[in-house]
C-alpha cells in the first residue's frame, strides 16, 4: 500500500487533531531527554510525515525528517521552514551520520525489516546517543480493544510490550519506558495520556533507549 493523500486522508483525516498539543510536549520531552545537555544536538525524525513533530522543536536543535511518503514531504516542507526534509526509507538513511537523536513515532509497525532498521538506527547515531520510539501494542486486558479499532492494514507488527522493550537487544540499553492511553473520540478528539504506574496495561508504549 502506497503511503499517498488517499492513505492519509482514511487514515489521519484531521492530522492536526489527532496530534494534540498535549501529545507534542510529551514527544519533545522525550527527545529533550535523549539529547541531554548537548547546546547543539542533530535529530532525525524517522517516519516524520508532515513534519509536526519537528516543528515544535526550536533553535537550538539541528532538524532532520525522512518519510517514504512524497506527499508528506510535500507537504513537510512547506509547513515547517528550517529543518530539511527527505523522501527516504528507514534503512536507507539520505542524510550524513552521526546523529544525537533519533526518533520514530508510530512508525516501527510499519516496517517489513526490522532487524535491519534497528542496525541502520544504531549505526547513525553516536555513541551513546538517543533512539526514541512510539507504538501500539496488543497485549495486556485491552488487547481485544485495541485489535477491534486498529483499521490500519499497513501495521504488520502487531506485537506485544515484551517484544518491543526487548526488541533493541544489544544495541541499545533501554533506559526507561511509558504507558500510553490514547483514544480518538467522535468528532476528532484525541486523548494523550503517558503514564508509568499503568505502563503494563496502556494501548501504546514509548522508550527511550541509548546506543551502546
């Protein structure tokens, strides 16, 4: 399935909306983490579609985004000014190494080639430098839940916490992980709630790992 306006459009109608500026802070907390104190980090956004992410990002960090999608880029590039953005697959890797973050979003599912990403990620960044990632999972008491509303045909990986938080194997070590509850309500709202305490039972993780 080609990742063009008609993907977008079923998939994430009201973009915008469902990326909540609650959901954003998170994110860039995350990445803010990652980086540490570095005055001056470089960041790449893996899977970046239309770029949000990145835009909330100011100066002090160097911004990259690839997405295989060239209508996200598109669209990218005149959205948010300041950060160059590629057509480009996770392996592939367009942009010049090292970087002291990575992230990926909602975006690891998507991947046929796993073992290959992780070695492609661990390769582009320094040494000890940051890999965030986002995904659903379909463990735990709400996995009959989470199955029945994820309408997505291109989500291949269909796993559970276990097999993410242990997934990175010794290229990274994993330095700590959340909870995510979020739910799309009628009319486009989108809940973002991160949580430790309910880590073991939320519809999505995140993790912050750091290259060996």
């Amino acid at each position: 399935m080609k990742f063009d306006r008609a993907y977008f459009e079923a998939q994430y109608r009201d973009y915008k909306r469902q990326n909540p500026p609650r959901k954003l802070a998170f994110y860039r907390r995350l990445a803010e983490m990652a980086a540490g104190p570095n005055p001056r980090p470089r960041i790449l956004d893996i899977g970046c579609a239309f770029g949000l992410f990145l835009s909330q990002l100011d100066s002090r960090w160097e911004r990259f985004g690839m997405d295989v999608s060239e209508y996200a880029i598109l669209q990218a590039r005149e959205q948010v000014p300041g950060v160059r953005f590629e057509v480009s697959s996770a392996e592939q890797g367009v942009f010049q190494s090292p970087f002291d973050v990575i992230t990926a979003f909602d975006v690891l599912e998507h991947l046929p080639r796993l073992d290959t990403v992780r070695s492609a990620i661990s390769s582009s960044l320094v040494g000890g430098g940051g890999f965030v990632f986002v995904v659903p999972v379909y463990d735990g008491p709400l996995r009959p839940v989470v199955r029945a509303l994820d309408r997505d045909p291109t989500h291949i990986h269909k796993q559970s916490r276990n097999f993410w938080l242990t997934w990175a194997g010794d290229d990274f070590s994993l330095r700590d992980w959340w909870g995510i509850c979020r739910y799309l309500l009628p009319g486009g709202l989108c809940l973002h709630f991160p949580t430790h305490s309910m880590r073991r039972f939320a519809p999505a993780i995140a993790c912050l790992l750091q290259r060996g």
